[in-house]
C-alpha cells in the first residue's frame, strides 16, 4: 500500500494524468465573482482592509429598503426591533426560546481529561454530565452561560449576534474565560470577509479598531454562503405584521375620533373662512370627557369609517395566524384560528419540540467550535483531537406528564386496561403491544383490596394473580 502511494504521489507530481485528476488545494472561485467591486466598503477600498457587506446586503440581496442590513443599527435591525415588540411576535419568540432556556446543560467529557473537563467546566460554571450533584462556584466575577443562551437566540430574530471573548491567565498558567461581551447587532457599523466569504472581523460604530475573528464568536441564522448578517426569523412574517400594524393604528384613530373621521358640510352660504373653521373642528375633534362642540344652522357633521368593526378583527387574527404559521408556532392559533382542529394540537406540539432541538443543536455546534474549542487551543494546543463538548437534556411537559401519571397507576388511581394501554403507547411513540404477548393480569393485595402495579409485587408468594 505505501509503494502505490509513493507511485501515486511521484505520477501526480510529473502531471501523469492517468492516475487521476490532481486533488484540490485551494478556491478558484470566490463567493462575490459576479457582484465586482460592490462588496467594497469605501473606508476598506485601496487600503487592504478587506471586504464589507453593508452594501452588499444592502443593494442587492433585499428588495425591502426597510429589511435591507445597514451599518449602525438602521435598516433591518430597526424594522426588526419594532417587530419585536409586537404583542404576537413577542410570544412567538419567547415561545421558542424560554423552553430552551429551560433545558438542562451539562458538560460532556468526550474522552478528554478529566483535567480539562474539569477545568472547562468550573469556567463556563457548568455541571459535568454524570456529576450533576457537584457544589458549582459563585457567580460573581464569572461567565453567565444563561445569559450567554439569552443573548444568542437573538440571532433568531436579528438573524446574526456576535460576541468578544475576554478572559486571563491564572496562577495555573491556564487561560480562563470571564466573559462573553455581546456586541448588540445595532452597535456594528460593518462586517468584514475574505475573498471566500469567511469572516474576518466587525468594527462597532464609533470605534475604528475592527475585533478580528480569533476572538470572536459568531451566531448566524440561516446563514447562506458569505452571509454574516444571516437571515431573520421575522423576515418571512414581516408583510404580514405590516399589515396587521396598520389596520390596528387605523382602527385606533377611528376609536379615538368616535368611529371615523369627522367630515363638515357647510350650511348654504357658508364663506371661505367659516369652511376653514368648520374644518378646524374636523381636525380637532378627538373623544373625551369633556368633548364636544357645535355647527352652525345647515352644516352637516358625517363620520367617514376607514375600516373597523368585526372584519378589522377578523382581518388581525388571520395575520396573526400567518406570522404562527411562519414561525412554525401554529398551536397557538389553536384558540383564536377559524380553521383547524384542537386534536391536532398534539402532534403541532411535538413538531415545535422538534424545531427546539434544532435550534438548541445550532447553539451547541457553534459554542462548541468558536467557545470550548478556542479555550482547548490556547490552552492545550491545535493538536489535541478529544475536547468536552456541550450538551442537554430537554425538559418538557411530556416528560412530567409520564411521571404523574406512573404515580397515579402506582397510587392505583387508575387502572391500565387495554383501551389506555393503547393511548400511552400512541401518544408516547412507543410500539404497539404483540398480540402473541398476553396482557400482564391485574395483582390483588393480601387483603384483597385494589389491583394495579402498587399492590404487590407478581412474584411474591405473599400475592396471588387473579383468575
């Protein structure tokens, strides 16, 4: 075997083409071939600096001005921030997220040392799987891994979140993480890439020294080839939170004004200037304790009603329901949706479960590559191959639900007869009992009094099974 490599490595080498195609080494192509100098920042143009994607993202990926990315906190970032706010928008997004702020997250060795284990774990002040019982330290002069978690999922709605690393070097000669410093999507003036589209470095608004890639941490949703500012959870729902933005302003301007816009019609006669105060009114006119006021002899005072009413409503509920079908969150319309059926709310659940994961595995695959395995390299070296890696365990109710309802077959509160051993089994995914397998037979207690997994044990001779 290592004679033919020899052959195959001396053939390449002569450009013998028989053997093969040579493999590989570099990029002939880059992500920007066909967009020229418009990835260029104009402070970046002559000096070396690199490449930018304000304009890029800016002019040719977004037909939405207001969705556009802008250095500086403007554009997308803005339009996204107001998003937030939105009533459904904000349970869509803590929907997501606070259940995975929920998980448990643990430390998992991985075949490394127990010395590095156990050194990555008390800086992140994080438990060791299988050693969840362990005292950790306090939290005062420490990293947050919570509110690490709490700053990421941003990236859901923003599409990019960006964070420092700091730390120092302690009397061990270790290298020790202190802090993860967001740098907030509105703080960046410009991201910069090489020719290939890997990130090279952001420089925040205000500072002119840019924080280069080795010491940052970047989390990017959906992102696509070279795109460091990444893609919004809210992009897909934004025309349909405009629209539901609009109706609710203008339904609020018609309750404020009685139920539409006061128009005047001027009594037969009326000058110039009586229409011009007739029309004073019209604009002043707003609902209050103390409102009020009069037309002359002949005028007439209508209310002309931009929208409003029962199909104004109707009208938010189905936006709402399009922005829950957007985020995958289509349980929550399950109250409020004029389609739909309530026996679906199960399996919508576990489709949200599964997107969770998703999300939480996102997380761990760039904290473990841009956070514990920096901390590896700087501390151990490159060349170490078994590092820890972060994990979970999902916390959910479905879990809790098995618990209770074990306690309640053991408090012998229900009994398991066919008819629910057929529903746990279908609503837990379990496989459906053998027919060839004969039903377990209830157990009846010494003194004759119950049955159910809690009277006895079957194997005991102080119980006998029940004929």
């Amino acid at each position: 075997m290592d004679t033919f490599a020899s052959a195959l490595t001396g053939a390449r080498s002569r450009g013998d083409a028989l053997l093969g195609a040579t493999p590989p080494t570099s990029e002939i192509g880059s992500f920007d071939t066909d967009r020229g100098s418009s990835l260029i920042s104009p402070a970046a143009t002559g000096l070396g600096l690199g490449m930018s994607w304000t304009r890029f993202l800016g002019e040719v990926m977004e037909h939405v001005p207001e969705l556009q990315w802008r250095g500086g906190g403007a554009g997308s970032v803005a339009t996204y921030h107001m998003m937030r706010n939105d009533a459904q928008v904000q349970g869509l997004f803590l929907g997501t997220t606070l259940p995975i702020r929920r998980y448990n997250w643990y430390i998992e060795p991985n075949g490394a040392t127990a010395r590095m284990t156990n050194a990555l774990a008390s800086d992140l002040n994080l438990p060791i799987r299988g050693k969840e019982n362990k005292n950790q330290g306090r939290s005062k002069g420490r990293f947050s891994f919570q509110n690490h978690l709490r700053h990421a999922l941003l990236a859901l709605l923003y599409g990019h979140m960006y964070f420092e690393q700091s730390g120092e070097v302690g009397p061990d000669a270790l290298w020790h993480l202190r802090r993860l410093g967001p740098r907030m999507p509105h703080s960046i003036q410009d991201i910069f890439v090489d020719k290939n589209g890997s990130l090279a470095s952001i420089r925040q608004v205000g500072v002119q020294e840019k924080i280069p890639v080795d010491r940052l941490v970047a989390y990017i949703w959906e992102q696509e080839g070279g795109n460091w500012a990444g893609r919004s959870m809210l992009r897909g729902i934004y025309k349909n939170w405009l629209l539901k933005d609009t109706t609710l302003r203008v339904g609020a301007i018609n309750i404020e004004r009685a139920g539409g816009v006061p128009v005047i019609t001027g009594p037969k006669g009326a000058s110039p200037d009586d229409l011009a105060q007739l029309a004073l009114m019209a604009r002043q006119f707003r609902i209050g304790e103390g409102s009020g006021g009069a037309i002359p002899n002949g005028a007439e005072l209508d209310l002309a009603r931009a929208a409003g009413g029962e199909e104004a409503v109707n009208y938010i509920k189905l936006q709402n329901e399009e922005m829950g079908r957007g985020w995958l969150m289509m349980f929550m319309n399950l109250g409020q949706a004029t389609t739909g059926s309530y026996a679906l709310g199960s399996s919508l659940i576990d489709y949200v479960l599964n997107t969770q994961e998703i999300i939480a595995n996102w997380f761990c695959d760039v904290f473990c590559e841009h956070v514990i395995e920096d901390w590896v390299d700087w501390n151990y070296g490159e060349d170490v191959d078994k590092v820890p890696k972060l994990v979970y365990v999902r916390q959910d109710d479905r879990q809790l639900a098995i618990t209770d309802l074990v306690q309640m077959i053991d408090k012998q509160l229900i009994t398991v007869d066919d008819e629910l051993e057929s529903w746990i089994r279908e609503e837990y995914s379990m496989p459906r009992r053998d027919p060839n397998t004969p039903a377990r037979k209830p157990i009846t207690s010494p003194s004759g009094g119950g049955t159910g997994s809690g009277a006895g044990d079957v194997n005991s001779p102080s119980s006998t099974a029940s004929e």
